[in-house]
C-alpha cells in the first residue's frame, strides 16, 4: 500500500511538471501571438491580422469635398480721385467672394446700392495712399464693411469673405 500511494505521488507531480510545462507553452505563443498584433496594428498601419474585424481605434471618416467658391463680378469702377494739387482717375474692376447662394443672391437684388456704397468709398481715397500695399489692404477692408452693412429691409448683410481687385490703375 506505501508503495502505491509513492508511485502515485510520482504520477501526479510527474503529470503536474507537465501541466505546467504546456501552460507555460501556451502562455508564450498567446502572448507572442499579442505583441506582434499589438505591433502591426499600432506601428505597421494593418488592421493587425485581425481577418477583416475592425480595429479598435476609431476610423476616420474622409474629409467632406469642400464647397467651390462663390464670385459675383462687378462692373468696372472709374472714379475722379482728388489730391491737393491734381486730379486723377481710378479705373478698378472688383469681384467680390461671398461666403454662400442667399449673399449672392441679396447682392445681385441690391446691386445698385452695392455699386453705389463702393463708388463713395472709392471717391474718397486719396491716390497717393491707396498705391500702397497698406492703402490697398485698408481700401479692401472698408470695402468688405460697406458691402456687408444690412440693405433695408433685411437685418443682416450678405456674407463677404473676399475684395478682390481684378484691375487697379491710377492715371
């Protein structure tokens, strides 16, 4: 009887040094199998061998195509421009960028008024200053104020996101 319990003993460790030697083995192939997923997924840029499944970062979704801008050309402008001892003439040609449909639409309605809002404001420069980068940059400003004031009956101006000078000679 001794000697069975001995040599059953010797079974069970003998079997447990193999258990744990399997497990040990598992242990290792599972966390190797992880660490290269783990690689391929976070360095490589793959979806980590995972066989389609998506993977655990959030995808982006692609960039919506921008709208294609909108222009609303204007007549040319010629205007009498008064310094202190000459006069001289400003020939400008100005498209204006509106920032969507309903501002295009307001300017075209109210294109009188729009002509005669930059017209004053052009009769008002002085030649000497608005040849200059700063004049210019000033005159544009002012110009996008003018344009996009509130024309009655409307409480809001059209959306002006660009004065643009496509011809500007002082004579």
């Amino acid at each position: 009887m001794a000697k069975n319990e001995s040599s059953s003993k010797k079974e069970s460790g003998k079997f447990s040094k193999l258990i744990k030697s399997v497990l040990a083995t598992v242990l290792i192939v599972v966390a190797s199998v992880g660490a290269t997923l783990f690689y391929y997924e976070r360095y490589a840029g793959g979806n980590g061998g995972l066989g389609g499944l998506a993977s655990s970062a959030p995808a982006e979704a692609p960039a919506a195509p921008l709208p294609p801008p909108l222009f609303t050309p204007l007549e040319p402008f010629t205007v009498t421009l008064r310094n202190d001892n000459s006069t001289r003439i400003l020939y400008v040609a100005v498209t204006l960028r509106v920032g969507d449909e309903d501002s295009r639409k307001m300017l075209s309605n109210y294109m009188p008024e729009v002509r005669d809002r930059i017209l004053r404001r052009l009769s008002e420069q002085r030649a000497d200053y608005i040849q200059t980068p700063e004049g210019r940059a000033a005159l544009v400003e002012a110009l996008t104020q003018d344009v996009e004031a509130p024309y009655t009956p409307h409480p809001r101006g059209p959306s002006v996101t660009g004065v643009l000078f496509t011809a500007f000679v002082i004579q």
